[in-house]
C-alpha cells in the first residue's frame, strides 16, 4: 500500500527569510522621512489652525456690543444672533 501521508514540519513549509541589510537600511530611512513629513505637516497645520483661531476670536470680539456681559448681540451681514453662555 501507499505511505500514510504527513503533514510538513513548519519549517519545510514557511521560509523565514527577511529582508537583506540593505532592504532594511532603505526601508528605515524612508520610515525616518515619513515620520519626520507627518511631524513637520502637523506643526504647520497646527500653527494655521492656532493663527486662524486667534484671528476669527478677535474679530468676533470686535462685534460684540459693550454692555450686554455675556449675551453680546453680535451683527454680521444683516444677521443678528445672540450669544449664549
């Protein structure tokens, strides 16, 4: 009769070869330029975000009428609201 069948050893099935030094020296320094665009990105983006923040508070602190404390009615384009707390 036939031999019984096996399974294969782990080993024999999956070769475990990484990547070459060279692969990994490339594939870190990309990594590295990554990081360091996404770092840069987000500084910039949060510099905007914070310059843009403090021009719209001001220009918004412009509008509201003195006296009223907190419920300024503020007037912009025709429009009137009334701020809550």
């Amino acid at each position: 009769m036939s031999a019984p069948l096996e399974m294969p050893s782990l080993h024999s099935a999956v070769t475990l070869a990484g990547p070459s030094p060279e692969r990994k020296a490339l594939l870190s320094r990309r990594i590295r330029w990554f990081v360091a665009a996404t770092i840069t990105y987000n500084v910039i983006e949060a510099i905007i975000a914070l310059t843009e923040g403090a021009r719209v508070s001001s220009v918004s602190a412009d509008r509201v009428r003195p006296g009223l404390g907190d419920r300024g009615v503020l007037r912009g384009g025709g429009r009137v609201a009334v701020r809550r707390a």
